[in-house]
C-alpha cells in the first residue's frame, strides 16, 4: 500500500488535515502545539470514478478502489533534533512511507497560535526541512562508521555505498538536501536501505482560508517558487473546509465546493498529486465478485503487474487478458470488446498501460 508521512510545524492543521483525509480517525486537533503525541495512521481510498463504471459491466457485487496509507505525526519545531519539542522523536515512523506531504500554513488566523508568532511560509519550510537533514545526518553519520570497515576488508558493495555516504555526508551538512537529486541511481540504491527522509518525494499541501481555495494567495505563490526548485508538488488545500465537507452528503458537499468555486476538495488533489509524485499507475481487475483497483509502479511488466495481486501469480504467469478501459465502456461488455477483437493477449514483455483491465492466466 502506497503510505505517505505528513509532517509540518505544531498549528499548521496536519491532524484537522489527517481527519479530514481518514473520516473516521481519532486524531486530536486542538489550538496548542504538540496536540499529536503518538504517531496516528489511517488509510483512505483512491477516489476513481471508473471503478463505477466497471461494476455495472461486470456486475460486480463489490467495489475495492486502491487506498494509500496516511500517517500523521507530532509537529515539528526548530531544534527537534537536538530534541526540542516531540516530533523528532516519531520521524522513524515515517521512514518507511513512499511520500512526505508537507502541511504549511498559508492563512492567518490570530485566534489560532503560531509556534514562532509570525506567518512565513519560507521560514517554516525551511525549519521542517533542516530537521529533516539533521536527521538524515544522524543516520548517515552512524553508519559510516560500519561501511569504512566494509571498505577496508575490499568489499565493492561498502565501498559504493561509503562513497555515497560521504558525498552525502558533505549535502547534509551545508543544508542542502535538494542536492540529492544528483546522485545516481546506482548511488541511490546504495543507500536505499536507510530509507533518508530528505530523497522522499514531497508534496507541499498550502494550508489556506476557505475564501482562498480556488485561487490560492500570495503565500501559496511563495511555496510555489520552492516547490519548482526541489521538483515537488503543490497542492491548495483547507483542512477546515475538509473537515467540514467529512459530515456532508454529496449533494451538500457538491453545494458547499461549487460555493467555493472549486470543483472537488483538495484532499482529491491531494492523493492525485501523490500519484502523479510517485509515477504510479492504475489497472484493474474486474468480475461478479468485485470491481478492484490495483497500483503498480509506472513500467512494470504483466507478470510483475500480476503479482501485486499474489506472488504466485508472478511465478506462474502465462498470459494476461487486456483491454483498455475506454474500449470496455464504449462496447459494454468483455464480450462485445472480444467480439470486437479489442481484447488482446499479452505476454510477459507486455508493459502494463494506465486504465488496462486485465485477467491473468497462470499455470497454478
């Protein structure tokens, strides 16, 4: 399941966010830093109209879209890894996680305390992604001390990783973690298994008032200019309106955006840009039973594609029965589409394509 971690200052709306995303979450949102204590994780589902669509042809009793895992940690404060505040000490929680979404406050609300007093989207960037590096540090810093003995005994897998970790020793500490983009991907793979915060993808989610949904504002304009240089996303988002459309029906929630003068909430934006981020692809399995998403990595073959699904169904791939999404709608059944001669048999060199429904033929 794709996970992604949300860090941001204490009061920048992470956990009204994190509620908002995961209906039924638990999490506390309260006007006073470091209301999350423990680390909350919830999953939502990938909003995708097509699987709709789907059921009705195939008559599928059940509709299973993709779900992307959220986990939501104490906010972070200028010193965290020195051990001020409490959010450096959840950080490994979001190590594993494929994303980070980076909440920032973009509005102004006196009754709503701000940890360093003044609203600067630029200045809480820069503090959340200090402590990110100082933490890379500590875990680059531990374990160079274990790769310079593999090195010297002549091991080449050591000494690859010692000189990556060396080079990116020297980013770190300038404070530069956007410059990590120029390692390569043997590099990368090299250190993979410290899982740094700072290679992570980020999407920043511009927190704003209601009022500046549809448009954004300055201060959104200001995380823009960062975004662009770092290759990360930008999303608008209120996590008040979020939270306020979570008890709506969809009529009324259809209402109250339109309102707005937007077409969908953020938090839609939000999981799309996350696929996007990641370069992730969607295809889909459907039948009497159920109607299913399922979220590859852009690239993968059928066999790889299958086994997502079960690693069996990996080893035992023969062959996949495939047709694009729009040629089922437009001939309505996987008959019509056969009839047709749309349906067509792929091997195991077969690239899996956005929107392809597929059945898979294995030997078990």
């Amino acid at each position: 399941m794709l996970k992604a971690g949300i860090v941001g200052l204490p009061n920048v709306g992470k956990s009204t966010l994190f509620n908002a995303l995961v209906a039924n979450a638990k999490a506390e949102a309260a006007n006073f830093p470091f209301c999350t204590i423990e680390p909350n994780v919830g999953t939502v589902t990938v909003p995708d109209e097509r699987l709709e669509t789907l059921a009705k042809i195939g008559g599928s009793a059940q509709i299973l879209p993709a779900r992307v895992e959220f986990v939501d940690i104490a906010g972070l404060v200028k010193g965290a890894s020195k051990g001020e505040g409490l959010g450096n000490q959840f950080l490994a929680n979001i190590r594993t996680c494929n994303a980070i979404v980076h909440v920032v406050r973009c509005f102004d609300d006196p009754d709503i305390h701000h940890v360093e007093a003044t609203i600067d989207p630029l200045r809480d960037i820069d503090i959340i992604n200090l402590e990110l590096a100082l933490s890379d540090l500590f875990q680059v810093e531990r374990r160079l001390d274990r790769c310079r003995k593999g090195a010297r005994s002549g091991d080449a897998d050591a000494k690859l990783e010692l000189a990556t970790l060396e080079k990116v020793q020297i980013v770190l500490d300038r404070g530069k973690p956007s410059e990590l983009g120029d390692l390569s991907e043997e590099e990368l793979k090299s250190i993979e298994h410290l899982q740094l915060l700072t290679l992570k993808p980020t999407i920043y989610a511009t927190n704003v008032a209601e009022t500046d949904l549809s448009t954004g504002n300055a201060w959104v304009e200001q995380v823009r200019s960062i975004a662009t240089q770092s290759n990360a996303e930008v999303v608008i988002v209120s996590a008040q309106v979020e939270s306020e459309l979570v008890d709506l029906s969809d009529a009324e929630r259809l209402d109250f955006l339109e309102a707005l003068g937007v077409s969908e909430g953020g938090l839609k934006t939000l999981i799309r840009a996350t696929y996007h981020l990641l370069g992730l692809r969607t295809y889909f399995t459907v039948g009497p039973k159920e109607a299913r998403a399922w979220t590859i990595n852009a690239g993968m073959s059928a066999p790889q594609a299958a086994g997502v699904i079960h690693s069996d169904f990996e080893r035992a791939f023969i062959r996949a029965e495939t047709v694009a999404f729009t040629d089922l709608v437009a001939t309505g059944s996987m008959t019509a589409a056969k009839e047709k001669g749309l349906v067509r048999s792929e091997g195991k060199e077969y690239i899996v394509k956005e929107g392809d429904v597929m059945l898979f033929r294995t030997s078990a």
